[in-house]
C-alpha cells in the first residue's frame, strides 16, 4: 500500500502520496481538469516563470518585513531547484481549468512549500512551518502571480520562436541568392505576367517573413507590462506599502526582462488587449507562412503536368495506390499548422472578450492557445527549413523554356508597339499556339531581331529598363 499524508482545505480532507510534492489542491485539480489531457510541465517555461515570481515575490516580502528572512531563504532555495526545472513532473495540473489559473497559482505554492519543507528537514505537509498559501503566496493573489508569470513565460517563449522564423527567413535570402540568374514567368491570378527572376521570388518570401519578426519584438514589449502587487483586483488588498513596486524589480533581476508596472493596477488586472495583439502577430504570420506553402507546393507542382519550377525534398512516398508519386508533405504540413494557429487566434478573441468586470477568468484558454501556437509555429519553422527550404533546387531550363514560349512576354513590346499592337500579337499567339517572337518579328516585320534582342535580355527581362 503506499505511504501517503493527510491534508486539508475547506472542503475536506485528503489523502496525499507521500512521494509527491504537490498538494490537496492540485490533487483536486488533477481530478476536476480533465480537458486537453496535457498538464503545465509540458510547457516548462511556465512552471519557471511561476518560481521567478515566487522568488521575487519572497525577496519582496523579506525586505518589507512581512516575512522571516531564514523562511524566505528556503522558500527562495526551494524556488531555484524549480526553475532549474528539478520539480516539473510535480506541476500536473490541467493547461485548460476553471478558476482562473488558480489551480496553476497552487500547483506552484504547494510544490515550492514542499521542497523548502525539505530543505527545512521537516516532513511534506508540515505546513505550520512553510505554507503554500500564507508564506510562498504571501502578498499575492492568483490575479497577479498567474499573468505575471504567463508574460515572463510568453516573452522567453518568443525568442525561441524568433530564432526559428529568423533562420527560416535566412534560409529563403539563401536561395534568392542562389537562384538569382534563373529567368522564370511570375503569375497573377494564376495567369502568366511577365518575366522575373526565380532569386527574387525567394527573395521576397524572406523580406515578407523578416517583416515578423518586427511585430514579435513590439508584442513582447507589450507583454512586459505585469499587475504585481495587483492582488485580487487591483488594489493592492494584503499587500504591503512599496510591494509592487519592489516585486517588480526583483523580477526585472531574476529574469533579465525589461518589465514595468503597469500604472492603472485594477485596468491591468482585467486587460488582456495585449494577448489579443500577440495572437493577432502570431495569425498574421501564421497567414504569410501559409500562402508561402501554397507557392512553393504550386511552383513544384507536376512533374509532368504542373508548373514544375523548382523540385522540393523527397521525402516519402506519396501514395498508397499510385506508384512513384511524392507529394509536397512538409508545405502541407505547415498550411495545417496555420490553419491551427488561425483559429487559435478566435479563441483568444473570444476568451479575452468573455472577461466580466474585475477579472478574465478565460485567461488559461488564452494561455493554452498561445503556448500551443508559438510551439507549432517554431516546430512549423523548423520543419519547413530543415526538410524543405534548404533542398529546393530549380529546374532552370525548363523554367526559362516556359518565359520563352509565353504570350505574357509581350507586355515589353507595349512601349515599343503600343497597347493594341501587342493586343493583337497575343491575340494570335494564343489562337494560333505560334510564338510572340514569330509573330512579331518574323511575320509581321513590326521590329527588327536587333531590338527584340535589346528587350528580351535576361537582364531587361528580370530588372526592366524602359525601352521605346
């Protein structure tokens, strides 16, 4: 049988394993909270920030008085071997719960009372010498210490996510580079435009990611205003004079962020705009990455068949029925992803307007759909990099071969000939399947091969020049 503790809360008494260091109020989440299956150790930079604060939060209380200094200290030591991440399988509770992160609040106290009960050389459970609620919660409530912690994590979560977006950034301006002299046809509409280079097409798609990374910093720089010291709502109720004030710069210490104090404590205790911001940022480049996808999957498109511009990494067969086809899986992966991310992006919509007076309870959904988003987001720019990006290769003949036979070609002629003449040049070309060249120069003499030759240089035809 195995050896277990009693605890109490209000509701009751519960038997405890002895083995573990939460409590009867994780225990009792652990059983109400059965919802995505996936507990806060499986985003470990959570369950630091909650130490962080902790931490702060036991220095602050040391300082001003309100708490013993040696008690301090080993609630402070106990705080260190969490964020080395020494305790994460203890924080099982559910990311999505009722209680407005309470559970999460208490997950963290209790855990922390009961490693320091350790240092102390008392048993678990000896609350009468360390308490979960009254020492390591002491000067706080759930309404500060969850959303400050949730920030810290987020900000330290984005760097990770920046690095990955970055590289993948690199890795298109890498490609740009090396296809810089492939002549191709560029499309709107589906339809055949007029010439560019292929380097350029990729060029772009890093110009349009590096763009990201931009908004990344300003949402981190939105999340780094925290309420603690708030307490319940804002007031500051049971925290003592200068708390939040002093809190706040032991966590710009422990952390190494640029945090602030947010200066209207009750607005900032129900606000949750800047999460709606950071889900926005992290849609909007969800959107960007997709539509690249798209590209890069129509662009191989084929082989036969298709455009079949450029051949992506083969990387596994792609039928069950149809021998020696490979599809595009890794951009297909990452479409799926942004779809995700997008519609993470409602969630935290609606989860930030569901908020009612003094308080958003929804803000463990927001969490989950944030955490979940940036992760598969970093996971996605990864993916797409290192299985796919870095092993396009062009097929450069064929490429310019589908540039030569275009009617869309003869939008250069415009200047030369005029709107109608060209009009009906491709007229014909496309009636007939004969070649804007044939017809132009050839058959109806309109210029001579010299100047079709001054036009439809590879140069003139990726970086146009204005030719009459």
């Amino acid at each position: 049988m195995q050896d277990s503790r009693l605890e109490h809360d209000f509701l009751g008494e519960r038997a405890i394993p002895s083995s573990v260091y939460y409590g009867i109020q994780t225990l009792r989440a652990i059983e109400n909270f059965t919802i995505t299956g996936i507990p806060l150790k499986a985003e470990p930079l959570f369950v630091q920030a909650l130490a962080f604060v902790k931490k702060a939060a036991a220095q602050a209380n040391r300082d001003l008085g309100v708490l013993d200094p040696t008690l301090a200290g080993f609630i402070m030591q106990a705080c260190d071997r969490v964020i080395t991440g020494e305790f994460n399988d203890q924080f099982l509770t559910d990311m999505i719960q009722g209680g407005a992160g309470t559970s999460v609040n208490m997950n963290a106290n209790e855990v922390i009372a009961n490693v320091a009960l350790e240092l102390m050389g008392k048993p678990k459970g000896a609350y009468e010498f360390c308490h979960p609620n009254n020492h390591v919660n002491c000067s706080q409530s759930t309404n500060d210490a969850y959303p400050t912690a949730f920030r810290i994590a987020l900000s330290n979560k984005l760097v990770g996510y920046s690095k990955a977006l970055g590289d993948l950034a690199e890795a298109f301006a890498a490609k740009g580079e090396e296809f810089r002299n492939v002549l191709k046809m560029g499309r709107t509409q589906l339809q055949d435009a007029v010439p560019m280079s292929m380097g350029d097409e990729f060029r772009a798609f890093a110009t349009n990611l590096r763009e990201e990374l931009l908004r990344i910093e300003d949402s981190r720089n939105l999340i780094s205003e925290i309420n603690m010291g708030a307490t319940a709502i804002g007031t500051r109720v049971n925290a003592p004079a200068g708390y939040a004030e002093l809190v706040t710069q032991h966590l710009r210490t422990i952390t190494g962020l640029d945090l602030s104090l947010a200066g209207d404590l009750i607005e900032a205790t129900y606000d949750t705009g800047a999460y709606v911001q950071l889900s926005g940022v992290l849609k909007r480049t969800a959107v960007k990455l997709s539509k690249i996808c798209n590209d890069l999957r129509l662009l191989s498109s084929g082989p036969r068949c298709g455009l079949f511009e450029i051949n992506l990494p083969p990387l596994q067969p792609g039928s069950s029925i149809m021998p020696g086809k490979v599809n595009p899986v890794v951009p297909e992966v990452v479409n799926q992803t942004a779809f995700y991310v997008i519609g993470a992006d409602l969630t935290v919509t609606m989860a930030a307007e569901a908020g009612q007076l003094q308080l958003n309870v929804m803000e463990p959904v927001i969490s989950f759909a944030l955490f979940t988003s940036i992760s598969y987001m970093t996971n996605a720019c990864h993916t797409l990099r290192e299985k796919c990006v870095v092993g396009i290769t062009a097929n450069v003949q064929h490429a310019e071969n589908l540039v030569r036979n275009s009617i869309g070609i003869v939008t250069q002629l415009s200047p030369v000939l005029g709107y109608e003449a060209t009009s009906e040049i491709a007229k014909e070309a496309l009636r007939t399947g004969k070649s804007v060249h044939d017809i132009a120069v050839t058959e109806r003499n309109l210029l001579t091969q010299a100047k079709w030759d001054e036009i439809y240089t590879f140069e003139n035809l990726i970086r146009p020049g204005f030719i009459q």
